[in-house]
C-alpha cells in the first residue's frame, strides 16, 4: 500500500511567522498536489507539481516537488488568518494507471491574530 | 463554473437503514469518486468509478456499494448503515488521468444512530 505522510498534523502559530508543511512517501509520484480544505467544505486545489525539483509560487505560498519524486513541501511566509485550514497533499502513483490519487492524512494549520 | 453537487449536506439515518448518497457533476468528467473523512484518519476512498456501469474498489469498500447508470451521476449506497459509518462523506470528480485536478463536491455529515 502506498502512504503519503504528512507532517506535521496540527499547527498552531502568530500571524506573520512562517510555516512548512511536509509530504513524503517511499514511493514515486507522477504529480503531486496539495489541496486546502475550509471547516465543512471539500478541498480546493492549490497547486500540481509534476517535474522532480519543480518549484511553485503561489503568492505567500511555496510549493516543492522533491528531486525524486517521492516527496514535497509547502511553505507559507507571514502567515495570515485566512491560511487557516486543513492542508492536504494528494499523489497520483507513477506507472499505475487507472489508480485515484492517494491523499496523505493533512496538516491542520491554525493562525491566531 | 465547475460544479460537484452532493444531495445533502446533512444527514441523519437510523441503523439497518438503507442510506443514498447522490453525486452529480457537470463537467462531462470520465472519473468519479467517493472518499469519507475521519478525524486522524484523512481522506480513505471508498469506490470509484472511470466509465459508466464501471466501478473499482478503493481502500475501504466493506459496507458500500455504488451506482453509476449516467456519466454525471455517481451514488454511495450503504446496505445497511451501521453507527461507524458515521462520517463526512466526499465526492469527487476528475478527468483522466488520475493526476488532473479533483474537483470535491461540499461534503455530506452522515450520522447513524
């Protein structure tokens, strides 16, 4: 079974600070995503990220897709309230077509004012 | 605009009852899904679905069943609903393949009593 770890699973910081959020796996991805979800909505995407070392911004966000596929990264600057919510990232398998995307368990982000 | 509509956005059911859970998208998507979420346990997918009359087993099928009889419609049946399958329910929609967006209807709150 393929797993995608996410880490940390909660955070809890000032406006202002920064933050990043992990994603890693033993297994190869051929895209990830991240997606956010507010309290009682579904997830929105964010981002994709499909080239190994491919790097996106967002705004205040940055997002990193590691050299071997296997792992990725999200970083806020100067956190704002509305960046509270459940971040999730979500891998679509390499070579496995007909799969869904696998989805790792989110980071629950919480920015006080 | 994109659009993923789940039936209800609550629901209370009784145990032992047969419980419908309707998806519809309109953006002509080929690929269906239904996940549900728990606290500390993420996104688990339960089925989904490619093609119509097509149906695959996800992580978590025990207790479910699905319909896909149109393209835009995809239903969660649960046999005979059971108190732990109290849960936020999600459906979503993508095109192929796998690693395009997926687009998350708002969630139905299902509690079994």
């Amino acid at each position: 079974t393929q797993l995608l770890e996410q880490s940390p699973q909660f955070l809890s910081i000032q406006e202002g600070e920064n933050l990043t959020v992990y994603c890693n796996s033993s297994s190869v991805f051929s895209s990830l995503q991240w997606y956010r979800q507010e309290p009682g909505e579904g997830p929105v995407l964010l981002v994709t990220v499909v080239t190994g070392g491919e790097v996106k911004k967002l705004k205040r966000l940055t997002f990193q897709f590691g050299d071997a596929r296997k792992d990725s990264s999200l970083h806020i600057t100067a956190a704002q309230t509305g960046d509270t919510g459940l971040y999730l990232c979500a891998g679509a398998p390499a070579n496995q077509a007909g799969t869904a995307l696998i989805f790792g368990k989110g980071t629950t982000l919480s920015v006080s004012s | 605009d994109v659009k993923v509509t789940q039936s209800s956005r609550y629901l209370v059911k009784r145990t032992g009852e047969k419980v419908f859970l309707e998806c519809v998208q309109d953006m002509d998507h080929e690929n269906m899904f239904w996940y549900r979420q728990d606290p500390g346990l993420g996104l688990r997918l339960i089925y989904f679905s490619y093609d119509v009359k097509m149906k695959e087993k996800g992580d978590i099928p025990e207790g479910y069943s699905v319909s896909r009889e149109k393209k835009e419609r995809f239903s969660l049946i649960l046999e005979s609903a059971s108190t732990n399958q109290t849960s936020m329910y999600l459906c979503a929609s993508s095109l192929v393949p796998v690693n395009t967006e997926a687009f998350f209807g708002q969630g139905t709150r299902l509690t079994v009593v």
